[in-house]
C-alpha cells in the first residue's frame, strides 16, 4: 500500500449477476447497498456480469472488459456479489469469478430472496 492508496476514498465493487433484463431483486438489493456505501464515502463501482463476453469470464479468451472488471476487484476494498442463487450450480458459476482476482478471498454467499 503507498501513500497516494491511503489519501483515495475507498472502492466498493458491485457485481450484478442477474442475466435477465431489466431491474431484478438481486439488482435494486446490489443498487441499495452502493448507494449506502457511496454515502459513507466509497467510490462505488457496479460490474453487469451479463454484459461480459462468457469465454473471457470463465478464463477461456481474453477481453479488456473482463481485464478492467478484474482490475477493479482487485483494488476493491469492498466486493459485492448479487445474484439469483436457485441451485448449487448457480452459485458455483457465480462464485467462478473470484479464483481471478490476485488476492485470496472467501466471498460470503447468502440468498437474500427467491
């Protein structure tokens, strides 16, 4: 960590997951919490995980979208993950994204409605 980290405000990172259109629950839950974080002095940042081309995602290609979204995890201080988790494989595929990011994380899940 350097100087200039230290005199930034933090970043909060969302991750919206929800592959359907429009706002889902996962979304204005994910909405809620950034705008939370934003009033407390975060930088806030929210990723649409269904706009990233899925081959880059999953580690098969290469794609500067899918470059910069990891480079701000990276640098996050806080990562929100939300998502629609109605089976295990759901929040395996969710959860796939993390092994990416440099520094070791436990992301904690938690199903907030159905």
């Amino acid at each position: 960590m350097s100087l200039d980290d230290l005199s930034r405000p933090p970043l909060a990172v969302g991750l919206a997951g929800s592959p359907g259109p429009g706002p889902s629950r996962s979304h204005v839950l994910l909405d809620r919490a950034l705008e939370r974080l934003d009033r407390a002095g975060f930088v806030t940042r929210r990723i649409e995980l269904a706009r990233l081309p899925a081959d880059a995602l999953l580690g098969r290609a290469r794609d500067a979208a899918v470059d910069a979204a990891i480079a701000q995890v990276s640098q996050a201080h806080v990562v929100l993950a939300a998502t629609r988790l109605a089976r295990a494989v759901d929040e395996a595929i969710a959860l796939a994204q993390f092994p990416a990011v440099s520094d070791p994380i436990t992301p904690h899940v938690s199903e907030v409605t159905r």
